[in-house]
C-alpha cells in the first residue's frame, strides 16, 4: 500500500549500505548503523532549502503578530472573516503556513517507512524491497556491540534467541542512546522556542505548544525507545543532531542578513541627511543668482525701499525704462486730453 514510500527509503539505505560495506564489510554492525545515520543525512539535506523557507516564514509571521492579534480584536465573533483577513494578511506579506510545515511532514512518512523496512528484516525472509535474501541476511547477522539493529528492549525472548542477542546487551545499548536522543529532542525545541518574541510567547497556544515540544516530546522519545529498535534510535538521534546544527547556522546566517540590512538603511539615511552646520537646501526654491529655469518669467528684483526696480529707474530718469500703461515720452502729471482747470 505505502510502496511508493517503502521503496526509495530501502534504495537510499541500501546505497549508504554498498559504501560502507565497503569499507567495514557488509554483515558489520557498523556499516548499517552508518547506512540509517547517512540515510538521515541525505533526506534532511534535501529539505534544507524548505526549512530556511520555514524559518524564514516563522520570522516574518512574528513580525506581523501584533496585526493578527489586532484582525482577532476586531472580529471576535466571526470565525470566517477572521480566516478571511489572516490570509489577506499573510499573502500581503508573502508568508505561506503551509510552507512551513513541509519538513517536519516530509519526515513522518521516512520515520513510517523506515521503520517497516527494517521491521521486514527477519530471520528466513527473502527479498524486502531493495535488498535481496543476501541483504536481509547481512543485516540479521550484524551485531553492533553484540546487539542487532532490529532488536528491543520489550522484544519477547524467543524473537530475541532467533537474532542470537542477549537482552542485557540490547539494554546496555538502547538505554544511553533513548537518553541522549531525548535530550537531544529537548535542545532542538529550546533552540527554536529562544528565538520567539514576546508577542509570540504571549499567546496561549504557542505556550502550551512550547511546553509540548520542551518536555512532552523528549519524553516521549524516552519511553518510546522500550519499543524501538536500535536502528529507529539512531535514526531518531541523528535526525535531532542534524536539526540542532542546522538550526544554529541557518539562524545564525539568518541573522547576520538582517544586520547587515539595518546597517545599509543606516548608511543610506545618513548619506542623504544634511552635513552638521550645514542648511538644506529647498529645491523648490532656486538659489540666489541663480538663472531661472527655461520658459520661466524672472519676476522683478526689489529697488531701494521695497519699490520695484523698474520704479526705481523710471525715477533716476533711465529713458529705457517703461512703466505699463504709459506711452514713451509722455508726462506722468497729467493724462492724455485731461484740461486745466481754471
């Protein structure tokens, strides 16, 4: 039914196997630990794109947490037109929810199926998937510190004898690695729950989500490895080491973008902010002595006393000054046919 997910899990286990065996031997414990710890490897480098994506969507999400609250205010009894304007708001800001829960959805289906792959490999079996009857018996007969990858604690004894492990060493094995992956599951989630904003941490929801991924999940790891096998515990491991590192550098990357775009904000307004002591300049208003831009009119410049200079010629008796309204040569005391009184 899930062959489609069966399928290219075995092929990418059973590629890492080839190498390793190479190195370490086929039937050895430690290239098929090495196979399911590279196969990890491999799936969480394909969805590193998608989680810079997610952790990119996080950050803008946060910053417009205030106006979500605001939407929630405004329509406190409309369900609809709060969705409605939620994904006003986030296509606006280009944030896509759904996007953000790629990689951890992805995962689910990896975890499903390698977990029935190697669920498969038993003891008389033949073909699983990938992996002929000689492949299947490399991984039953591979012992890593004396214990096989697909034993656990809870296995009944006699599916225990057929391995040939003694549950001692399954216990011995099992219980430092539960340990270590929970507490590893425990810093992923205080990693991401630190970069959170107080507006984000405010919200009911994501506090009872915080206190799930802090404590209830590591400590569902930790009781589910009573029934994991080895080989589902390294996996877990791993994944959770691969999450930490790839945490610390994409935020810290993340963070060193954003610095540097504040600092040229900063560098661009004060390029452009006047030098100190000096005035700015209007550019509405052209300097003085300045030419008057083409097709403009120069008005008049004022004379002594406020007058306009052309008054101030006309009175200095400059023949080439001409006052509208009066004809050249011509008395200003008295108008055209104006007769004296007697």
């Amino acid at each position: 039914m899930l062959n489609f997910i069966y399928y290219p899990v075995s092929f990418i286990l059973w590629c890492w196997h080839w190498v390793f065996g190479k190195v370490f031997g086929e039937s050895s414990g430690f290239a098929w630990a090495l196979a399911v710890i590279f196969l990890v490897f491999t799936l969480r480098a394909i969805l590193f794109k998608p989680f810079v994506g997610q952790v990119r969507s996080m950050r803008k999400m946060q910053e417009f947490a205030p106006e979500m609250q605001k939407i929630k205010k405004k329509y406190p009894n409309d369900r609809q037109r709060q969705a409605q304007e939620m994904q006003k708001l986030q296509s606006e800001h280009g944030v896509n929810p759904l996007g953000g829960c790629l990689p951890m959805l992805v995962q689910i289906p990896v975890f499903i199926g390698l977990f029935h792959v190697l669920r498969s490999f038993k003891p008389g079996w033949g073909e699983v998937y990938f992996f002929d009857k000689q492949g299947v018996d490399s991984f039953v007969n591979a012992k890593l510190f004396g214990t096989n990858l697909s034993t656990f604690i809870t296995m009944p004894s006699d599916q225990l004898a057929q391995y040939g492990t003694e549950r001692l060493n399954v216990i011995l094995l099992s219980v430092p690695l539960m340990i270590v992956a929970s507490i590893a599951t425990h810093f992923t989630a205080r990693h991401s729950v630190a970069r959170q904003n107080q507006a984000a941490l405010d919200n009911p929801q994501t506090a009872i989500m915080n206190k799930l991924t802090l404590w209830i999940f590591p400590l569902g790891v930790l009781a589910g490895g009573f029934f994991f096998p080895v080989a589902i515990l390294l996996y877990w491991l791993s994944n959770n080491a691969w999450t930490l590192g790839q945490q610390h550098f994409v935020y810290k990357r993340i963070d060193s973008e954003e610095e540097e775009k504040k600092a040229t904000v900063v560098e661009t307004r004060q390029a452009l902010a006047p030098k100190p002591g000096a005035k700015p300049i209007n550019p509405k208003k052209p300097a003085p002595g300045a030419k008057p831009a083409n097709g403009a009119k120069r008005m008049p410049t004022a004379g002594p006393g406020g007058a306009p200079k052309a008054s101030t010629d006309a009175a200095n008796g400059n023949a080439n000054t001409e006052i509208p309204g009066l004809t050249p040569g011509r008395s200003t005391s008295k108008k055209p046919g104006s007769k004296k009184r007697r």
